[in-house]
C-alpha cells in the first residue's frame, strides 16, 4: 500500500510538473501576441472597447485550450499514433497496411474541424463534396507517403514529381481559385491530423534498425499537405467555379459585459458538439484497432481515455476562444491599420505578428518537440521555433504585400517552392522531411482566425478582391518555412563538415608531432 501511495504520489507531481512546463510555453507563445495588439490599440489602431473585452476573453480561453491540448496530445494522440503505427508494421502486410493508412487519413481528415471552414470558402462546390475529396486526397498521399517509408524512395523525389503535377493543374483552374486551393494544404493539417499523423510515422520507424529510420519519420504531413491541393484544383476543373463575392466577417457590437458572457455561451455549445463529431472516429477506429490486436494494457488505455479527454476540451477552449475572440479584433485591426494614410506600416506589421503568432499554433508544439526528440537535441525545439518564425514573418510581410498590390500568388508560389525543391537535393534528407512537415503545420487555426481575417480586413479597406488578395495567406504561410528551416539544415551540414575537416586536421597534426617525438627519442 505504501509503495502504490508513493507510486500515486509521483505521478502526481510528474503531471504537476508536466503542466507546469505547459504553461510556461503556453504563455511564452501567447504573451507576445496580446502584448502586439495592446500596442496597437492604444497607439495607431484604436479598436472599440467591446472588442478588445471580446479579444481578451478568448486569449484566456486559447491560453487554457492549448495548455490542456498538448498535455492531452502526449498522453493520447502520440501514444495512440505509435502504437497503430508499429502494429501496422509488424503484420508486414503491405495491402492491409495501406488500406489501414487510407482509411486513417479519411478519417482523421473529415475530423479536421479547419475543413469545415475550408469548404465553406470554396465557390460553387458543395460543402460535402469537398471534405470527401480532401479526406481522400490525404488518405491516398497518406498511402504514398507509407509505401515511401517501406521502399525506401527520396522524399524530394516524391515532392518534385507531385508538385510539378500540381503547378501543371494551375494552367487548367480558374485564377480566382488558385489562392484558395493552396489554402487547402495548410489547412486540413491542423491539430486533430498532425499530431497522429506524426506519431504514426515514429511507430512505424521504430521498428526499423537501419540508419535512415530517424530521417524516413518525417515526411508523412508533408505528402499528406499535397493531396488536398490536388484534390481541390481537381475539382476546380470540374465544377468551373467562378468568382464569388466573399462574405466579409461580422463584428459583434458589445456593450456589456453580460452581452460578452452571452457570445462566448452562445457559441460553446457549437464546439462542444463539433469537437466530439471529431474525435468520435479516432476513437473508434483506436477502439477497433484494440480490439483486434490487444496490443495495450489495461492502464496504459486508461492513460490514452484521460488524454484524449484533456485533448478534448482544450480544443473545446482553444477553438471558442479564436473563432469568437481573435477574428473580429483581427479583421478589425485589419481595416483601421490599412486605412491609415501610410498603409504600408501593414507590412512591417503583419510580420511582426507573423512571427510570432506562429508559436502559438497548437500543432508546431508537437512538432517541435518530436523533431527534437527524435534528434536527440542536434536539432532543438528553440531553433525549429526559430527558423518557423522567421519563414512566417516573411510569409505575412509578402501576403500584406498582395493586399495592398494586388499581384497574383503565383509570382510568389512557383519561385518559392522551385527554391524548396531545389535545396531539397543539397540538405540532409532530415532537414527536408522537417521542412516540408512544418510547412503544414505552421498554417493552423491561429492563421485561419486571425491573420486571414486581418488580410480579409485590409483587403476590404483598400478595395481589392478579398477571394484572390486576401486569401492565399495560409498557402504563404505553408510555403516559407520549407525554405528557412532547409537553409537551417544546409547551416548544419556546413558546420558538421567544418567541424569533421578540423578533427582531421587535428588528428594529422598529433601524429606528426608524436613522429618527430619518436624520432628525437630514438
């Protein structure tokens, strides 16, 4: 009885801890973003004090959403994703592992609450129709990407092929579409997808014992961002979508502090049905996985339910938080900043933001943390934030750009991902498979809710086209860091090459002076 006492004891300090380290992150990557827009409420964007409550409050409820989302994603989602992972490639049954994989992505996919919004913004499509071919575009890239994986094939080769598909299909769909089908792939890669998705990759290379196992976990989010793109440009050339008028967001009018209690209730219960739509497949598909293969213990399964409960109504906070708090301030700052008689401020302005609302995207938690732990630190979770960063920063500065100007996304597009292809072939394949993994999830909800409505916001000030200026921010966000961290790891290979010609050096010059030692000895 003592020992379980002192057992019970210690879990308990260790998940007191835990939380404690969350927190901390948690308000590191928020803290910045509400001190940015304090400023510019109080200096050159005055904003309605209704607003800035209504911001607040979702502050608050985003910072206690991500803190109970990434420590529910190490207890349930990484856990639950390895393990499939690794059973999958114990069967050694290729067919049976890639219609698992298929009907995983579907899955997982069709949970993606970001997909609603997607589909919702997309012209002329009907909304079931686009989440069915998205789901499937993720599934069978989620195929491609574990054949990949089995076989061994170059992740950049896989990238060039599928991309030159891609920028070949633009030639076929409607301008005005453009912006909006490059949304897609950041998009459907948000916190349901990548978590999983990424744990999946580790559990099905932990079983491999050769060199490349490390560098073949990654990738899967980066194939899994192609196949909604292909898909949307798809169906772009069969439905001929036309441009269409979007519909600009409602600002809500707070006078009280009831009527603020009231909005944020109102919505509530929205989430709290459609985050459980969303788990409810992942749940059943573990539920059945389990079934069949008993492959975890009794309280390794209680660990997951707790998990997945954290999980569950940290999305719950995090997502009423920004959808009811962050895009009304954001579209607001949007058009007082644009209106401003030197609107070209947005564009130091949004990179600011950018660079440091993307620490706050609840995915690029686990993301950095696996990459360096799979690393074991030679690729730390400080740098990864970093280089995403800075790719984000550039990203927003160039979308800010396109507001004001109006130039097409693909003068930015093609030279972008022809430069990350490009060094795809002179960095360490690690380098790539994090690279093109962060370009997904970097572009996640905090991008959807604050920043797109803030181009929105600008655009509609300065009188361009929201569905071609505005959007496109998400597909800018998903491009840069596949250049910054690629640059990052070409640094690395540099210096590891440096450091080895120094240690050769060194070597030859002990043994020289050990000779002439020898020799005056003898």
């Amino acid at each position: 009885m003592t020992d379980f006492r002192r057992k019970g004891i210690s879990t308990l300090q260790f998940s007191r801890s835990k939380l404690k380290e969350k927190l901390e992150e948690t308000l590191k990557a928020v803290f910045p973003i509400l001190a940015i827009v304090i400023v510019l409420c109080f200096t050159i964007a005055p904003i309605e004090p209704g607003i800035l409550m209504t911001f607040l409050v979702g502050a608050v409820l985003l910072i206690g959403g991500m803190l109970l989302f990434s420590f529910g994603v190490e207890l349930s989602m990484t856990q639950m994703g390895e393990r499939v992972g690794t059973a999958m490639t114990k069967t050694k049954n290729v067919f049976l592992m890639a219609v698992l994989s298929f009907v995983m992505g579907l899955i997982i996919t069709i949970s993606e609450p970001d997909l609603q919004v997607l589909a919702r913004q997309v012209p002329s499509i009907p909304d079931r129709v686009i989440i069915l071919a998205v789901a499937a575009g993720v599934g069978l890239f989620l195929v491609a990407a574990l054949l990949r994986m089995l076989f061994g094939i170059a992740l950049s080769h896989m990238l060039l092929v599928f991309y030159a598909v891609v920028f070949g299909l633009t030639l076929f769909v409607p301008g005005d579409f453009l912006a909006v089908a490059f949304d897609s792939g950041g998009v459907t890669t948000g916190p349901m997808t990548v978590p999983f998705i990424m744990a999946l990759g580790i559990g099905i290379s932990a079983i491999r014992s050769d060199r490349h196992a490390a560098d073949d976990s990654f990738g899967l989010v980066s194939l899994c961002s192609v196949g909604p793109i292909l898909a949307v440009l798809l169906l772009g050339m069969v439905y001929h979508p036309e441009q269409a008028e979007s519909v600009s967001e409602q600002i809500p009018v707070i006078d009280d502090t009831v009527e603020l209690w009231h909005l944020f209730m109102a919505e509530f219960p929205t989430y709290i049905k459609e985050m459980a739509v969303s788990l409810l497949p992942i749940v059943l598909f573990f539920g059945l996985f389990q079934l069949f293969s008993r492959e975890i213990k009794k309280k390794a399964l209680i660990k997951i339910a707790i998990g997945l409960g954290y999980t569950y109504v940290g999305l719950v906070l995090f997502l009423t938080g920004v959808n009811v708090g962050f895009m009304p301030a954001g579209n607001y700052l949007g058009q007082t900043i644009a209106g401003l008689s030197c609107s070209w401020i947005i564009i130091p302005i949004g990179m600011v933001i950018g660079y440091f609302i993307v620490l706050a995207e609840p995915a690029v938690f686990v993301l950095t943390r696996q990459v360096e732990e799979m690393t074991s630190g030679a690729v730390s979770a400080r740098a990864m934030g970093l280089s995403l960063s800075v790719g984000v920063s550039f990203s927003v500065g160039i979308a800010m750009l396109r507001v004001l100007t109006g130039v097409s996304i693909m003068w930015f597009l093609i030279p972008g991902y022809g430069a990350a292809l490009l060094l795809s072939f002179f960095v360490p394949k690690l380098f790539t498979a994090i690279a093109f993994d962060s370009g997904g999830v970097a572009s996640g909800p905090m991008t959807a809710t604050f920043l797109l409505p803030f181009a929105m916001g600008a655009c509609q000030v300065t009188g361009g086209n929201i569905i071609t200026d505005a959007f496109g921010v998400v597909a800018m966000v998903a491009m840069t860091p596949l250049i910054t961290i690629q640059i990052m790891g070409l640094v690395f290979r540099l210096k590891e090459a440096r450091l080895h010609r120094e240690a050769v050096q060194n070597q030859d010059v002990s043994l020289d002076v050990y000779g002439e030692t020898e020799i005056i000895e003898l």
